[in-house]
C-alpha cells in the first residue's frame, strides 16, 4: 500500500534516471511499457522504509544467540514490541526484525510541527524527534501534548513558522518533550530530544543505547558487502572509504581481531567516529587514518617503515570500495535535491578511487566494489570501465548470493550481469504488515522478503591476476 508520493526529483534528474532505467537493452528484455512502470515502481518505493530493520551482531564479544536474547528483552522493555527476531540463514551474524506498518487510523492532532526532509526519513525507520530537526511547531505548543509529525518533504517551510500549508507527508503522532518556546527561543545548542513517538506510520525499533557494544545498525546489503569479501585472519585489509565504520568493524570482527584492518577517510570527525566504534566494540585490530583515498598509492617507492598512507603498491590482500555516491537507494527518501551535475560528479571520483585501489591490491588479492545507489553510471558502467581499464582484473561469482543480477544498459554480458549484486528496492510489492500477519507469516516468507524489500545497493568483486 503506497502511502507516501515517490520521490521527489529534479525534472532533469528523473529524466536522467529514466533514461538509464528504460535503455534500449531493457527496452528489448522487458518491452517499453514493463521498462517504465518498473521504473515508476521503483520512485514510489523509494520513498517508504524498507520491510526489515536490520542490526550486525558483533561476534567478537558475544553468540549471536545470546544477543538475540538480549535484544528480545530491550524491545519488549523499550518499545513494548513484541516481534519475531529472524537470524539471516545466509549472513549468520545478521538480525531482522519486521516492521509493523503503514498503520492506519491514526487519529491526526491538531497540535502540529514539521521536520525536515533528513529526520522525516529518521522517524520512519524507528527514530524520535530532535530538536535540531523541528523546522516548525504550532503556536501553543507546550511539553506533554499530543502532536502530530509531518515532513516538509520539499523543504519549503520556514524555520521558526506557527504554521505551514505546503506539501506536508504525515508521519505518525508523538509526545512533545519540549514547548515551541524552548525549540526555537532556546540555546543554539540545544540538542536533546523533542517529540517522542507513540504512534509513528511505520512502527520500527528505536537503537538509541540499545546493547551498543553488541550491536550495529546497518542495512542487509552493507552487511552482505564484508562477507563478499571474505576477509580471512592474518590478512592486511584496505577500508578504502571506511566512514563511519560499519564494514571496518565487521572486517575485524569475522578475521577475529587476528590481522591488521587498515581504513581511511578524509574528514576528521569520522575517522574519530572510526576509532570509537572500534574502542567500543573491543577490536584492536583497526588502524583509522585521516587521509585521501584518491592519494593513497605512495609514488616515491621509498621503503614504508611506519605503516601509515600512503603505502606502497601491492599492499594489501584484500581491499573494500564501498564508494562515496549519490546514495539513491537509500529508503525512505521522499525527497532527494541532487542536481544532474551533482549527481554526475560521484562517477569520476569513484574511479580515481577505484585506480588508487587496484595499484594497492596484491596479486590474487580481492577487490570489492559497492554503492548504495540505484545509477547505472555509478554502478554497472564502473564494472564494464574497470574491466576494459585494469585487464589484470576478473569479475568473480558472490557468496552469499542474494541480490538480482546487474542491470542491462552498460554493454555487460549476461555471464558477467550475473556475477553482480543489485538491490531493487522495487522487485517486490511494497508490504502492508500488521501484527495478525506477521502471526500469520511463514519464517521462509519473511526472510525471502527481507532479501528482496531492501535500500538499492550494488556489489561487484574482482580478483587480480598474478603478474606475468
């Protein structure tokens, strides 16, 4: 059931879009009409929260039994949900819990206040309202009321209003914690929770401090990417692009903190954010340097003695690109305002980053590349421009394989679309869950869905040949 618009998109960005979703290769496959409700499919989804939250056990410290224990009482104690909690047959360390939604007759409040865009996406998927994301509240608004929260999806409301008539998308009903006076006539810095959801449209759990040495939240197909790369003990890993340290940790985590975990990226505060991860789920492994991936190859050949970038070609058995992109696959997104010169900018940078990444990589060594976008330029088109660029690379098959093939439209053969992972958030209707079905589910169903109604994600995975 669509309760929400698809996307909202620049004109020209939406006719680029369609124009890689109903290419001629498509066109012959599928046939022109199929070509464009796929891809009207495909906006709509986008715009509602996947089926599953997803949370990574960190095995390091704890069973996955055990933690599955443990997270069954939170959310009984927290949210007061009492929901099945799946272990993922395939992606052994994974958890999947059902969210319960869209949830209908949930009376609408005369109190009102309008988030932004980014945290209207954050209350879908389990999170409460903070102040910094309250872009306006209702002229009386006090603590202890009831009110209802909408999303200014196309950024129109401003900062401050008493009321606003624009295009508005109901997220659920909540409990205000502050009143509009202390929001908007408070300290600049204030920064603590505003409006705590009872009723939100989606019911999803909250992991605010919720067994934070534990777990991580992170979506099924950015787990899958660690276990593509298949990192083995013992062995010097590359985080080409590792902010904010999901796949680093899961890197250490399945080597058994036996190895050296090496990531990098180029802003402080998230290699900061790196390090803590790693402090608070016990991982010494990881070393986290603030630093360029584009410039990591050292080019004077001197001897690295201190083991920090840049290095040295053919440094590393196993190297992960999960590359800075237009992050179009993320769900729910109503609104994305990405410019086409935006939008075509991330293809460049993908590659320098990508060249970097096969200089560093050893002979034999393993090269993962992922996105969480949805473009054929940032995805398919990287893969058929890497293997006519770096001939010493070869597509490999994925374990687990649980994403559809790579999508037709970059010149690619059938063989090697098939060794390819992509998510499309549109490949299965969007589900109405509520409690007397998720009763009445079948643990295969679930499962099976929750491989399916994911965020759009790609994976590619090549080897390098040995020198000749």
């Amino acid at each position: 059931m669509s309760i929400f618009p698809k996307i909202s998109l620049r004109p020209e960005v939406e006719n680029y879009l369609k124009e890689s979703f109903v290419n001629k290769e498509i066109v012959t496959a599928l046939g022109k009409q199929e070509a464009e409700r796929k891809f009207e499919t495909l906006l709509k989804h986008l715009s509602h929260p996947p089926s599953f939250t997803t949370v990574r056990v960190n095995t390091h410290l704890a069973s996955v039994q055990h933690v599955k224990n443990l997270l069954f009482d939170e959310l009984q104690k927290f949210n007061g949900l009492s929901v099945p909690i799946l272990q993922h047959p395939d992606l052994q360390d994974v958890l999947l819990i059902p969210v319960i939604g869209p949830r209908k007759n949930i009376k609408k409040q005369q109190c009102e206040a309008i988030v932004g865009a980014q945290c209207g996406n954050a209350v879908l998927r389990g999170a409460h309202v903070y102040a910094p994301g309250i872009v306006s509240a209702s002229k009386f608004m006090k603590a202890g009321d009831v009110i209802s929260v909408y999303s200014d999806i196309k950024g129109k409301c401003k900062k401050g209003a008493r009321e606003f008539d624009g295009t508005k998308v109901f997220l659920g009903n909540g409990i205000s914690e502050l009143s509009r006076k202390e929001i908007f006539n408070g300290l600049p810095e204030l920064k603590g929770m505003a409006i705590r959801m009872t009723e939100p449209v989606y019911l999803s759990p909250s992991f605010d401090n919720v067994l934070p040495r534990y777990l991580f939240l992170q979506n099924l197909p950015s787990a899958l990417v660690t276990h593509v790369l298949n990192p083995q003990p013992g062995e010097k890993i590359l985080d080409l692009c590792a902010a904010p340290g999901g796949k680093t940790t899961h890197i250490a985590a399945l080597i058994h903190d036996q190895g050296e975990v090496i990531a990098l990226d180029k802003i402080f505060s998230k290699v900061e954010k790196i390090k803590q991860n790693a402090l608070l789920l016990g991982l010494n492994s990881i070393r986290a340097f603030c630093f360029d991936g584009t410039k990591a190859v050292k080019l004077d050949m001197v001897e690295d003695t201190e083991g920090e970038p840049p290095f040295l070609p053919e440094s590393f058995d196993r190297i992960l690109l999960d590359a800075p992109c237009s992050g179009m696959g993320q769900r729910p997104n109503m609104a994305c305002t990405w410019s086409l010169k935006e939008l075509a900018s991330y293809q460049p940078l993908q590659r320098k980053l990508f060249t970097a990444a096969v200089q560093l990589l050893k002979p034999e060594g393993v090269l993962v590349y992922s996105t969480c976008t949805i473009t054929l330029a940032e995805n398919e088109e990287q893969v058929a421009w890497a293997l006519t660029k770096f001939p010493c690379l070869q597509l490999q098959p994925q374990e687990p394989q649980i994403g559809g093939e790579g999508m037709r439209g970059a010149g690619l053969s059938c063989e090697q679309l098939k060794q390819l992972q992509r998510f499309d958030p549109s490949a299965v209707p969007l589900p109405d869950t509520d409690m007397d079905s998720l009763r009445e589910a079948r643990r295969e169903d679930m499962l099976r869905l929750a491989n399916k109604d994911s965020i759009g994600f790609f994976i590619a995975k090549f080897v390098k040949c040995k020198s000749t």
